[in-house]
C-alpha cells in the first residue's frame, strides 16, 4: 500500500486550490494493476470543483476499466482525509463495499473498507 499512498501524495502537485489550498491526491487501483490518479481541481464557484478521487475514477472509467481493488487517499497536511460524501457515492458506483481505501497520516495510514465508509449506499438495486 506504500506505494499506493505515495503515488497519492504526488499527484498533489498537480491540484488547482487556490480558494481552499488543501491541496488532495487519490491513485485507485484497477483489478489489472494499473494506476490512475486525480488530484483535486478548484473552481471560484465551488460547485464545479472536481474532487480527486473523482478524476481519477473518471479517467479509469475513461479506458474501460470496472474493476477496482485499492484506493489511497492523501492531503498535503497528512491528516487521514477520506473521501468524502458525493466521492463515496460515486465508487460505490464502480466499486464493492470491500475496497480498501487508504487514508494518509504522514508516518503512519488508516484503512477503511468502502462499506465501512459508506454503509446502505444508493445502488441501482435500490432503484428497481
């Protein structure tokens, strides 16, 4: 997971913040292995803002992937932020309630499972 989290913690040069300057990086796994990041991406709206775990999904989406085994997490202060609300959602989407996801805490990580995250989520289940 090192690797993971570090790969998170990179891509956080690249975040657009200048309204929040919390600068937040995500690397999700697909099932192959293959990495995609996201970084966060500011708007002077707010609501346009994209949140880094969405890009990255949205660019794993992007080249066909649909399965996915691990997400890292990481802000530039290392203070174990999870995805938040609407990101979870959006996973839970694409991925199952037990994806590791990874939380940066500097010298150390907490690991939470989606469904720990997001328990009785929307599902398309739900809507039929």
């Amino acid at each position: 997971m090192d690797e993971l989290l570090d790969t998170a913690r990179d891509v956080q040069e690249n975040a657009h913040v200048p309204y929040s300057d919390y600068p937040v990086g995500a690397a999700l796994r697909t099932a192959d292995g293959t990495v995609y990041v996201g970084c966060n991406i500011e708007n002077a709206n707010y609501s346009n803002s994209l949140h880094a775990e969405e890009v990255a999904i949205s660019e794993a989406i992007k080249e066909g992937h649909r399965e996915f085994d691990a997400l890292a997490v990481s802000s530039e202060r290392r203070d174990g932020v999870t995805p938040c609300g609407m990101c979870r959602q959006t996973l839970a989407e694409f991925c199952d309630d037990d994806l590791p996801v990874i939380c940066d805490e500097g010298d150390d990580y907490s690991e939470y499972t989606l469904g720990e995250l997001l328990p009785n989520t929307i599902s398309e289940e739900m809507l039929e």
